[in-house]
C-alpha cells in the first residue's frame, strides 16, 4: 500500500501525531444534544403554566347576537334579585318553564276527603247461626236432610230419634191425666192438689224436651204414644255441619246440625291504626265485588269495630252487615272495602305539589317575573288528592305542581354557585384555585329583577 492509500483511511486509534481521540469528540456532541432538549421541555412548560388572559367583555352588538339565539330570551327587566333572595329564588326562563312542562295550581279551600281502601271477606252472620242437639238421649231413626250445603225451610224436619224416656213419659202424662179425671170429684183438697202437680210435672217434662204443642195435645185426645221425637230448622238457611246418621245413638251433647241463615251476610275486614280516627259505628261503607255475577257495588253500614289493635299487623278489625235477598251472596268471598269520609272546608295544597324531603316538606312557590322560591310547610291528615294546609303558604299563593324537581335543582345548584362564588379561592401551594371564566362561553342576559326590588345602578 502506498502513502496516499493510507491517508485517505480513517483514523480510529486516534492522531498519531498526539491530537485528541475521537470518542472524546462524540461525547462532547451527545452532552450538548441533551441540554439543547432540556431546555426546549423548558420553554414549553413555563409557556403552558401561564395562566389564560382574562376574557374581554363582551360588546353590544355580542349580546344581541347571543339574545337572538333560539332557546335564550331577553328578560323583560333589566336588574338582579337583591341580596338575600337570590339565594332562595331561582329565575327559569319562559322558554324553559315550558320545554320542562312547568305547572302551577292556586292554593284555596277545598272540600277535603279521603277514600279508605281493604280487602275483606264476607261470612256468616254469628247471631244466626244455630246448632241442633237433642234433649233426650237415643237412637237416630230417620235423617231427612242428608248432605252439607242443602238449603232448609223454616220447622222443614231433619230427623227423628227413637227414644225410651220420651216414650215413658208420655205413658206417664197419660196415666197423670186419668188419675185426675178419677179424683176429680174427690172432697180431699190434698189428694186433688196432688194429682194436679203429677200431671204439671209430666207435661212440663215434655215441654223442656221441645216436644211441640200440637204433639201433646195429640197425645191426650188420642191417647197415643208417639215413639220417635222429631227435629225441626229454627229458620231458613243452609247446612254448614251434619253429623247425623240413620242408627246412631246421640246423647244431648252431640250437635247433629249447625244451619246458618244467609238472609244477612257479615263483611269482615281490617284498617290501619292511624286510619281508626276517621272510622265510627254507623259509617256506610261500598262493597266492591271484583268478578262473577256480583261484580257490582252494595252499600252496608259498620256495626262493630274492634277494641284492640292486632299486634302482628297493627290493625283494626271491623265488620259491616249486607242484606241478602235470594242468598246470591256467598260466605269466603273476596271484596274491597271503601270507606268514604268527610272533614269539611279546609286549606288545601296539591300532592303533586309537596316535595317531602323525610324530615321536612317544601314547595315551590310561583312568584312573578319567573321566579320559582322554595318554601317550608306544615301538612295536616291526606286526602285523596289534597294536604290539609297548616302553614308555609297563605291563600291565594300559586304553587308548582309539576317538574318540581328539575326546579328543586336548580334552587340547590344555584345555592351552592353562591356558596362558591362568596369564597374568595382556596389556597394550595400558594397559588389560588378559583377558577376562571372561559373565553368561549357566551355572556348571558341579566334575569329580570323580584317585583318590589331595585335594580343595581349601571
């Protein structure tokens, strides 16, 4: 290789003539590339940690531009609420009261009333219903009415049982009766005396046995024995329990029927314990019928309310009474029960208009110029759809009665911003946090001002 060869190569093991090595140059280039870079980063943050320029105000002819907007209407009065009611009063555009469906209703006297509302159930009328035993002790002979559910007639038979002691004291009465026919004529007052009482005892016996009176009187003109006594209904009704069977043997304490008479019927049902104040005997009450051929409404009245309270499901017991003519009403049938009641002329407010926070209830109040205030009430007893007044509100006031709560809201949000406005920034690492206004949001109109109030001097 020549010299010229060898002076075109790089020198990579550095100048052989004693310069600096190449390495030590690249470094030093590499060092000023990272300080270039880090100070640019600089620059950038320092640019960006300014904080933006305060928006200019807006000109005449900006705020013409944004009232010409569809959506945002000039106020019709220039000025603010003053100090103090801007806190409470919120200011909702026309437009937007009826994009949101804004209603309001006058507070008057009303005729207050409410409409109570239970299940029940009808059933037996307990003071007729009634259980046949017989007196006599003996065996039964024939039953006439012989299936659960058959309706029975007034004295229509049921059955007759044989029984030994009634045909001895009828043998008994028979002879009583002859020996008072023989010592009739007898001049001994005791021995007449005594067969007047041997007779009275046996025919009394018959009697308290309800040996029928056509029977006895049979019985002395015939002279015949009747061997079986036979059982009569006491009224019309329908067999609820048989237990009486041909050949058994019952004693008195054995109940062979129990009939029902279904000409009255018992509505049973059930109130709450705040409801009893508006319940009193004598009160007419509509019996609903849901379904079948009885779907129709009856009126009865409240014969019975209970003296005490169910402790399980804290409430009342009471009863009313239905006629019943044709027996179409059926005992265990489902109904509803409605109670009508009266508490005359009162302050009333809307339900629609009661905003009821748990602890307190409010209601907005409509006030001119588009103004909506909240304000606290006092309710009395619920009607159907009205509150007794108490206070908050006076007579005559127009209180919002839908979309309330979007105002509700609104009233918050708008004390909150208050809130927040009254402070005068928080303080973190020595620089305020308030925030700024952006440049891009439109200034808007002024709300007109509360009737009655001044407006601030330009």
């Amino acid at each position: 290789m020549t010299n010229d060869d060898r002076s075109l190569q790089p020198d990579l093991g550095g100048s052989r003539g004693g310069g600096a090595p190449s390495w030590v140059r690249y470094a030093v280039v590499a060092l000023l590339a990272l300080a270039v870079g880090a100070g640019g980063t600089f620059v950038v943050i320092r640019q960006r940690s300014k904080p933006a320029p305060a928006p200019a105000p807006a000109t005449t002819a900006e705020v013409d531009e944004h009232a010409a907007m569809p959506g945002i209407e000039e106020s019709p009065d220039a000025g603010e609420p003053a100090a103090g009611t801007a806190e409470q009063a919120v200011y909702i555009s026309p437009a937007r009261q009826q994009l949101i469906g804004v209603r309001t209703a006058p507070i008057e006297q009303r005729e207050l009333g409410t409409t109570i509302r239970t299940v029940g159930t009808l059933s037996y009328d307990e003071t007729r219903v009634a259980q046949i035993h017989t007196k006599i002790s003996g065996w039964v002979d024939e039953v006439y009415i012989d299936y659960v559910g058959k309706a029975v007639r007034r004295d229509q038979p049921l059955l007759t049982v044989y029984s030994p002691e009634l045909v001895s004291t009828q043998n008994e009465y028979l002879l009583a009766r002859r020996n008072k026919n023989e010592i009739e004529g007898s001049p001994i007052a005791v021995t007449r005396e005594a067969a007047d009482a041997l007779l009275t005892a046996a025919r009394d016996r018959l009697e308290l046995w309800d040996i029928p009176e056509e029977h006895i009187r049979e019985l002395e003109e015939t002279g015949e024995v009747r061997k079986h006594l036979m059982l009569h209904s006491p009224f019309y009704g329908v067999v609820l329990e048989r237990d009486a069977f041909p050949g058994q043997y019952v004693t008195p304490e054995m109940a062979l029927f129990k009939i029902a008479d279904l000409s009255r019927i018992w509505v049973l049902g059930a109130v709450f314990e705040y409801e009893l104040s508006s319940i009193r005997l004598g009160q007419e009450v509509d019996i609903e019928f849901p379904y079948g051929p009885s779907a129709r409404s009856l009126r009865g009245r409240i014969t019975f309310i209970a003296p005490e309270i169910d402790p399980q499901t804290r409430r009342v017991r009471i009863r009313a009474e239905l006629a019943n003519p044709g027996l179409e009403l059926k005992p265990e049938t489902y109904v509803t029960i409605s109670i009508r009641t009266q508490r005359g002329r009162r302050l009333a407010i809307p339900k629609e208009a009661v905003i009821d926070s748990g602890a307190k209830r409010y209601a907005l109040v409509a006030r001119p110029n588009g103004y909506f205030e909240p304000r606290e009430i006092d309710l009395g007893p619920p009607g159907d759809d009205f509150y007794q007044l108490l206070g908050g509100v006076v007579e005559g006031d127009q209180v919002v009665v839908s979309a309330q709560f979007l105002i509700d809201s609104e009233t918050n949000l708008q004390a909150a911003m208050q809130s927040m406005i009254g402070m005068h920034g928080v303080e973190e690492g020595g620089e305020s946090t308030k925030q700024m206004p952006s440049p891009s949001e439109p200034t808007a109109a002024p709300p007109p001002a509360l009737p009655g109030e001044h407006e601030h001097p330009q």
